[in-house]
C-alpha cells in the first residue's frame, strides 16, 4: 500500500461491487477472501517465485483458491469455503 500510495487496496472491488448492486448483477469479490487465506495459510496467491512473490498475475495456488471459492458459492457449499476447503 505504501508503494502504491493508496488508502484501501480494495477500493476497485468495492467499486465494481456497488456498480453490480446497482445494476442487480450477483458479483463475486475475491479480494478479502484471498487475504484472509493469505496470511492464514502463509502462501501467496499472486506472483512467481522466478519473478517476484506477491505481486500480479494469480499462480497455480491463487487460481485453485479461486476455484474452489467460486465453486463453493456456486453449489452452496458455504462450510467448505468457511473451512478454507
């Protein structure tokens, strides 16, 4: 945050979330949750190791993480994601 010099990293997600609502689009932001799973499960989710951790695209964690969340939403399964499954 200090390098970007913004306030809240989850500004654009809040965002785009309102706009949805508005629109009475169902949205699904990721942000918080890979944070939280984040500093539970110490792993990055973003980044390469031959680059540099934490930073950009998803990797092979971020994109399972992502899928099993989105997956979770999708068929109810609310205790899996709740369980970090």
């Amino acid at each position: 945050m200090n390098a970007r010099k913004v306030d809240d990293l989850f500004y654009p997600n809040r965002r785009v979330e309102k706009i949805a609502t508005e629109l009475g689009v169902p949205s699904m932001l990721l942000g918080s949750t890979f944070q939280a799973a984040a500093e539970r499960q110490k792993v990055f989710f973003h980044g390469f190791r031959q680059y540099q951790d934490g930073v950009r695209h998803w990797n092979e964690a971020g994109n399972r993480m992502a899928a099993d969340v989105v997956a979770a939403s999708l068929c109810g399964n609310s205790s899996a994601l709740a369980q970090g499954k």
